[in-house]
C-alpha cells in the first residue's frame, strides 16, 4: 500500500464500533455515515417475528473503502438495504453526513437517497428495452422527464469513464454481463452519490470482468472520494479494500484496517 492510500486509511476509519455517539457539529464535519444500535426485526408482531441485526454500531469516514463480509444469511443485505435508506431500522439512529434519518418520513428518505447514495446490485436491473446512455439517463431525469443537453452530455461522459463510449447506443440487453454491470456502474454514478453501495457486484461475472468492475470502484473512490461499502463472497477482493467488516450472526466484528 502506498503512502497515499494510507493516508486515505488514516483518514477513513471504518467499522468503528466503540466510538460514543457524538453529535457532529456541522454537517460538513460529519462523518459519511454513523449507525447507533441499529436493530432490525422482519414480521413485527407476528408469530415468526425474528431480529436479524442485534444492535449495530458503526461509522464510516467519507472516502472509506470498504468490504462487508459473513457468512449467507447474516444479516449483510439487511444492513445495506438500512445504509441505503430503503428500509428502516426497527430501533436504533442512523446519521447520513450530518443528517438523522430516523425521523424523516418516508417522501425525505427517498430524497435523501436520491441525492447522497448509489447502488450497484449483482444483477443490475437495467432496462434491457433502453440503450446503455438512456439507461444512465434515468435517474437524472426527475420530474421533467426529458433529458436536457447537458444531462445527455453526463450520461455520456459516465459511460465514457467505464469504457464504454463505443457500446452506447446500444440495447441493454445486448450487452456482455461485465458491459451491463459497467453501464449500471455509471447509472449508480448519475447523481454524483456520496456514498456507493455494491452488493456482490462483481459475483455474477467472470473474473476478468470481476476486476475491471472492481478497478473502476476504486477508481471512483479515489479520483472522486466516493465512499464505498462492497458486499463480497470474495475474499482475493475483500482483502484489496481498505477495511473490512464481517457480519456474523446479526452483529458486526471489526476485523480493522489493513
Ligand atoms: P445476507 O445478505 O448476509 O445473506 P440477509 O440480510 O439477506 O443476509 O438475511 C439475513 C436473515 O434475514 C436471513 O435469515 C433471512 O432469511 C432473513 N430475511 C431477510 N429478508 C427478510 C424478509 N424480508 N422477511 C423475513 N426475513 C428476512
């Protein structure tokens, strides 16, 4: 590891999980994320009620660049689906960059995910009917529903930043599965997210597409300081991150810094 990428490890301690809360004093000054005792319980109230995540502390400095790992069934999408603002927490806070999430109602998440968090899944859910520009396109087009000049020019700029200029106009479902996860890569980029969360994105492609997905990860994360959290099975990749945090059973072990 190089000087710089310890100086970004320094600067971006993950999986923090001892740390009091403190309430931070700007937005700005915040760190990227804080999770305080984050439970999660599915089927509330009813007989097979069960409690996956078992209170869950963890902060995450902006610019980190971090693997989550465990064992199926531990609670891993559970926990980025929380991070990622598409489910609640069942008890517990969660603080994105300053901003307590908890008590916002359901139309400010959206809006808060919209603006901060982009997501890249192993199967990418792109429109296969749409080109890989129109599929970049979607996200920025909002209310409006059309695509300005300046949007399309992103768009392209996006697909240009993942290799992918000569294949744009091309239908998404004719793409190669590295291309299609590339395109939804730069789709995860449209908004320009703080925070990038990839769920075994690299888990459905072959190993040389594995790593060129990873590499342009990185590449985001370094050339644009987009934190990063990145479920992976595994570990040759995992151990090419800055942290890793393993969840075991519902609870987080902090395996540290490497
Ligand atoms: P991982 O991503 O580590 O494989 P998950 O977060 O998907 O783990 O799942 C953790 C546990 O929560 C599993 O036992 C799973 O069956 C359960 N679970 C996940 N989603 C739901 C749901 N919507 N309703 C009920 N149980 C769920």
């Amino acid at each position: 590891m190089g000087e710089f990428d310890k100086a970004v490890v320094k600067a971006s301690v993950a999986a923090d999980v001892t740390a009091p809360v403190t309430a931070p004093a700007t937005a700005t000054a915040a760190p990227l994320l804080v999770l305080r005792g984050v439970r999660k319980s599915y089927n509330l109230g009813q007989r097979n009620e069960c409690e996956v995540l078992h209170g869950i502390d963890l902060t995450l400095e902006r610019g980190a660049f971090c693997a989550v790992v465990g064992p199926s069934g531990s609670g891993k999408s559970t926990l980025l689906n929380i991070v990622g603002l598409l489910d609640r927490p069942t008890q517990g806070n969660l603080a994105l960059m300053g901003q307590e999430t908890t008590t916002l109602d359901d139309a400010g998440l959206t809006r808060l995910r919209g603006q901060r968090i982009g997501f890249v899944f192993q199967y990418h859910h792109l429109l296969g009917a749409f080109t890989a520009l129109e599929n970049v396109l979607m996200p920025m087009l909002g209310d409006a529903g059309f695509a300005t000049r300046a949007m399309t020019e992103h768009a392209a700029e996006l697909l240009d930043s993942v290799g992918l200029t000569p294949w744009r106009d091309q239908l998404a479902d004719q793409l190669s599965g590295g291309q299609q996860q590339r395109v939804a890569l730069a789709r995860a980029l449209a908004m320009s997210p703080a925070l990038l969360l990839a769920d075994e994105p690299t888990g459905n492609l072959d190993t040389v597409s594995a790593d060129a997905v990873f590499a342009l990860l990185r590449h985001v994360n370094k050339t644009q300081g987009t934190s990063v959290l990145f479920v992976t099975h595994n570990p040759e990749l995992a151990a090419r991150c800055d942290h890793t945090i393993e969840v075991v059973d519902g609870h987080l072990l902090p395996a540290g810094a490497r």
